[in-house]
C-alpha cells in the first residue's frame, strides 16, 4: 500500500472521534458485540495496554454497571486513565506478574486481555517465539487471577504453530474460538483468540516461574489428527456498517464543512528521535 492511502485511511478513522486512545478499540469493541465479553464484568486486566484504548473501553463499559476495577499492563509509558491502575513492566518479567497477581488476591477477574505486539526482527522463526512467549506470558497471569468460567482474549499471528497455541489453550478453557475482528486488516494475519469458560484441568496448580507453552516440542505437533488435534471455530465479528480496515476513506476537503480536524486523544509521551530524513 502507497503511503498516501496509508495516510488517508490513518487520518480518516473516527477513533479520535469517539474519544477512543487508538483503532484498536473497535477490534475490542467488535469482539464483545460477538461474544458479549464485556457484559457484566467488573474486574479485569489489560495486558500490553499502552496507549490504552482497549482500558478505555473495558472502564467504559464497567462504568455503566457500576464500579469496575481495570489493571493496565505495558512496558511503555501510558498516560493515566481515570479508573484505571497502571504497572508499568514486561509482563514475561516475574516482578511484573508478581505485581498484577497482587492486585487480584481474594477478588479473582473476570477478565483477561492481551493485545501485545512484541518489538519483531523480521526472522519469521525467532518472532513466532516472541509473539509465543508473550501469549505464555499472559496465559500464565491469567490463570493466576481468572474465576472459574472467566475469559481471555489474546490477539493471535495465525502462523504455522497456531493449532499448538489453540490446542495449549483448550485445556484451560472450554472453548476456544479464533475471531477476525472487521476493524483488524484482512491482509494481515492477526486474529484473536477468544477463550471463554476457564477451566484448567484438575490439579493444576499456578506457578508464575513455570511456563505454560514449551518451545521444545517436537516439529510433527501439527501434524496429529483426530481428537488429538483441536479444530478451533474461525469467526469473523464486527457489522458490515462497521469502519472497514482496507478501506480508503477520502481525504478531509476543503471547504467541506462536514469534515473537521481532530487531535489525537492522547499525544505521544515521549516523540521517538529524529532520524536523518531520506
Ligand atoms: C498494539 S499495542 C496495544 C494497543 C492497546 N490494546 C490499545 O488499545 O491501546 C501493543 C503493546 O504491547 C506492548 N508490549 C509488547 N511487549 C510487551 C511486554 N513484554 N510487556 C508489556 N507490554 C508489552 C507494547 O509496549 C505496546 O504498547
């Protein structure tokens, strides 16, 4: 795609407009109008927050059934949301899930999402390892402070190993479903997995310093069928009405007195460095 249509789909979007921090709140919000995520919950955990579109819209919706309870999570700076408790730290770091942990003892979530976006190398084989090692990462928080029958929602790469992931997740949760919200770009293989009914098997016992997803497995995983192998529903969610990602939206027109300039929501806390410009 031409940086002009880039631009053009950018500056177009109407999250500012709608108080939203970043896109990625739709992707939220068309997820709950699928799954109903949202409905009823009053405590719950953001992992990879920042900039915090998605806390925005877990407190919003908590905030019209009464006091709700968000815990944001991001190794970046985010600025402060009312309502919303910050840690700021890697969540593959222990000290950072000890820390959300702690926020939950007694008062378990109903809960868990996780939107993170590792820093990529471009190495396909070393970035399906980052992006696994996140998803562990937020797995293993959330079995520490989900309630029976909670959620967890991760943003997914559907790559080569994805059946693993899903086949991992299954066993803590009773089912498992891979949705494709309209406002993440059908170009681009992120989806989200979906997991509802936590359920972990019996005997399991939590324990931060053990990972949950183990790198070692044998090359032929994927290749097991039968019941052995877990088939997970592909479910695209969001109206058709809804802003379309691949879309070009047309640029603001002059003298169109329908269209208006909006500042971002919330600007940058820290402006990367100026690079030489090519
Ligand atoms: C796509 S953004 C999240 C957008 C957010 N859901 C929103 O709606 O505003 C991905 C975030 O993942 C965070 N992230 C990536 N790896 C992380 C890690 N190991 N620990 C904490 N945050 C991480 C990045 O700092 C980045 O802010």
């Amino acid at each position: 795609m031409g940086w002009a249509s880039k631009f053009k789909r950018d500056v177009c979007r109407p999250a500012q407009e709608k108080g939203w921090r970043a896109e990625s709140a739709f992707k939220l919000l068309q997820l709950d109008e699928e799954f109903h995520l949202l409905q009823g919950i009053t405590r719950a955990v953001d992992l990879c927050a920042a900039p915090g579109s998605w806390s925005q819209v877990l407190i919003q919706k908590m905030g019209s059934q009464g006091s709700g309870h968000v815990v944001a999570v991001d190794r970046q700076d985010m600025a402060p949301l009312p309502g919303v408790l910050q840690i700021k730290g890697d969540i593959t770091q222990l000290s950072t899930a000890k820390a959300v942990v702690q926020h939950f003892e007694g008062s378990p979530a109903d809960l868990v999402v996780c939107d993170g976006d590792p820093d990529l190398t471009g190495l396909q084989d070393i970035d399906e390892h980052m992006r696994t090692q996140l998803l562990l990462a937020a797995l293993n928080i959330a079995t520490h402070i989900l309630k029976p029958g909670g959620c967890f929602v991760a943003k997914i790469i559907r790559g080569r190993d994805v059946t693993l992931t899903y086949s991992q997740l299954r066993v803590f949760f009773s089912t498992v479903v891979c949705a494709k919200p309209r406002s993440s770009p059908s170009s681009s293989s992120e989806a989200f997995a979906v997991c509802q009914g936590y359920d972990p098997p019996a005997g399991f016992l939590p324990d931060l310093t053990k990972p949950l997803l183990n790198h070692s497995y044998d090359a032929d995983f994927n290749q097991l069928d039968g019941p052995t192998r877990i088939i997970v529903p592909f479910v695209t969610c969001g109206h058709l009405s809804a802003n379309d990602s691949e879309h070009c939206y047309p640029l603001n027109a002059e003298g169109d007195s329908k269209c208006k300039d909006v500042l971002p929501m919330q600007p940058p806390i820290l402006l990367p460095p100026r690079g030489p410009t090519h």
